[in-house]
C-alpha cells in the first residue's frame, strides 16, 4: 500500500494552499484528468442501470435540513449558516433533501417507479482542522451519489442491483472491499426513533445481503440518522477502514417530505428512498485508487496512456503524427522526444505509463510501433494502426491487463 499524500504532491495530482483553507484540497491537470474519467466511468454505468442525472444547488435554507431531520440529527457536522437578508442557508451535508424536493415537484404514477435519481454533486463537512489531510478527511466533497424512489415491494431487488454496480465498478478499478458492514443504530438521539421503521428496513438489507453470498457483519452506532445502511469498507495501508460505498434503506425521509406516488388502485402511497454511491466520494475514491496502485492507475483511468518514445530527433514527426492519432482516437498520449534525456532515462520516468511507444528509423519508416508495457513486457513491431485499436478497445473496456494475452503479440 502506498501513501496517498506523498503520491498526490509526486505525481502533481492535487495540492493545498493555507489560503483557500484545510481540508479544500484544488485538482492540478493530472488529478483532474482522474477525477474526470471516473465522474465520466460512474455517470455511464449508471445511464445504462436506468438512472436519471439531476444537477441541485449545493446550499439550501436552513428550513429545508429542519424538515429532513439534518438539523436536529447531524448537524455538528453542519456548517454554520449564513445570514442572507434575512433568511438563512445552509452548505448542504447531503444531496437527499434536495433530490427529495425534485421528486417531489410533480406528481407521480408506480408505472414511473423505480425512480432513480442521480447527482454526482458538492457537499460540506465541517471537520476540525485537526483531523484534515490529503482527499481523505476533507470539507467538500464531490459524492457519486443517487436515490431511488420505489414502491416497498421494490427495494430488495433495487439494493440487490446496487450492490451488483459497486461489485463492477470495484473490478474496473482493480479496487477490493475490505469488507461487508451492515450498519444498525446504536444507542442515543443521533438516531431518529421509530423502531418499527429500524427493523423493517434492517430485514430488508439482511435479506439483500445474505442472497448476495458475501461475508458480512453486523456493526451497531454505524447507521445513518435516518435508516441502516450496507456500508462497503476498505482499508488503507495502514490497516485503517473507510467507508467508500453504501446502499441504505430510508422510511424516514419520504415521510417528512411527505412523498407520495398514485399506486394502480389510485390511492396515494408512500415511496420508500434508497441511497446509494457507487465510488463513494471521488476525493475518497481517488485516495484509495492511489493507495492500491500507487501511481499506476488503471489504463483507463491513468491521466497519460499512451507515451510515444522517438529514438532520435529524426523521429519527432512521426512520433508527433503517431500521437496525434492517438488522440484522435480518444486516447491521451504525449511525446517524449530527445529533449528530455536518453531514451532509457525518458523509459524510466514514464514507468508509470501504460503504454510506451518506442519509435526507432525502421519503426518510423514503415509505421510501425515496438510496444512496452508498463509491467515490463515488450512487443514486437506491430502496424502502428493495430496498436492504437487494440489499446482503445482494452481502455474502453475498462480492462485492467494491459495486453490480451490469448492473441499474438
Ligand atoms: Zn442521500
């Protein structure tokens, strides 16, 4: 395992300055090509699962955290508000009551049900300084998150399909969960109290959890103020456990906002909501890829995939037409020419690349590439053509083997 803060300032993929503030971590180019990829990997993934993407503020009046249970539940974790002529808003510590209210402004048929609402959206956390560092302990986060509004009838089968996105998105991202927590309340106000509402909602996501087939544990004083939750742990180098994923079952929510959906016999019932992330926050997300892989991310996900390696200046032009093919084709590529030392020196310092190009004169001459891999192995000159659309179809793909090994080359 590797530390992500060291990682991030090496590899200029995020920084801090004490004058935005700690715990407000700004993306640099790299960083933000990473980030980019997975907003972009999540909002796909979802757009096939039926998920329907929404933009909503990231402020809202203090009355709208009243009525959906924030202010007396959470809010020590809660910005201060902010006096606006008088009226006061709040930064918003979740996306729900937000996605809440857009369901909410307009009615709706259980023909439209399972609804699934989709936001990959800004949220504040006010953390004490102390305990800032790096993406992982931050005070604004970027969320992948969703609600799905559903009939109760629903909710096993749409918190089974959730968990089937995380298990995919953790393949693409060559990540593994730590382990499986099913989070219950523990004693105390935190919780809203409602033990009718607990317990259903708890049945549900035990039922979910041991259809799946995956070892998991109970954890009491984990939950959500609102409801249980399926939290998906990892672990840092460290041994340390985060929470990335969750999949939580809300009774509590539709019923302050007083949600409603007409139901085949015409009379009006309540939806339940379901809360769900894939990838957890993207700060987090990024931390913990860093973490597992250190600098070498995922082709896909890598901020440069393909770096093109001209023997000589003699080469420069066709390495530069081979780079910009590559673009052209969707794949980020940069040159690497003599400029920048030997060409073992410039192999060295790509060593975090996927994909290294090398262009000698005879390469050059008949277009044609000799392929290094990252994890050290070497091609054959293979047609220039055939290299660029077998390393796009792999990214694409999101695969996490470099090379198909049961072709040729
Ligand atoms: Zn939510």
């Amino acid at each position: 395992m590797y530390d992500h803060h060291r990682l991030g300032r090496e590899l200029e993929l995020f920084g801090t300055d004490p004058l935005i503030g700690a715990g407000l971590p700004y993306w640099l180019p790299d960083g933000a090509v990473v980030r980019h990829v997975l907003e972009e990997y999540v909002r796909d993934v979802e757009r096939r699962a039926g998920y329907q993407h929404v933009y909503s503020p990231v402020l809202g009046k203090r009355e709208l955290y009243e009525v959906s249970g924030h202010w007396s539940h959470y809010s020590e974790d809660m910005f201060p508000p902010m006096d606006l002529g008088g009226e006061q808003v709040v930064l918003r510590p979740s996306l729900c009551p937000h996605h809440a209210l857009i369901y909410r402004s307009r009615a709706h048929s259980y023909r439209e049900l399972p609804l699934r609402m989709a936001e990959l959206g800004g949220m504040y956390r006010s953390e004490l300084s102390g305990v800032l560092g790096g993406l992982t302990r931050v005070r604004a986060i970027q969320l992948n998150d969703a609600h799905v509004f559903c009939a109760p009838e629903q909710v096993g089968e749409e918190a089974r399909a959730a968990l089937g996105l995380i298990d995919r998105a953790y393949r693409a991202l060559g990540i593994r969960p730590a382990r499986y927590r099913l989070s219950l309340p523990g004693p105390g106000g935190k919780y809203v109290a409602d033990p009718d509402m607990w317990r259903r909602a708890a049945a549900v996501l035990r039922e979910v959890l041991d259809d799946s087939g995956v070892d998991y544990e109970a954890a009491e004083g984990e939950a959500a103020f609102y409801g249980p939750k399926i939290d998906v742990q990892v672990a840092d180098g460290a041994g340390r456990e985060a929470t990335l994923s969750t999949v939580q079952v809300d009774f509590h929510q539709p019923e302050r906002f007083d949600l409603r959906y007409v139901g085949p016999d015409g009379a009006r019932k309540r939806p339940v909501m379901i809360h769900r992330s894939v990838i957890g926050s993207v700060e987090r997300a990024v931390a913990h890829l860093l973490e597992v892989h250190g600098g070498a991310f995922p082709a896909w996900i890598a901020p440069t995939q393909l770096v093109v390696l001209p023997v000589s200046e003699a080469e420069l032009p066709q390495a530069d037409a081979l780079r910009r093919r590559a673009v052209d084709q969707g794949l980020r590529a940069r040159v690497a020419g003599p400029e920048e030392g030997t060409l073992g020196a410039r192999v060295r310092a790509a060593r975090l690349v996927p994909y290294q190009a090398v262009l000698g004169p005879k390469e050059a001459a008949d277009d044609r590439v000799a392929l290094r891999l990252r994890d050290g192995r070497r091609l054959d000159a293979l047609p220039a053509t055939e290299v660029l659309a077998r390393v796009g179809a792999l990214v694409r793909a999101h695969r996490l083997d470099l090379w198909d090994a049961d072709e040729r080359g």
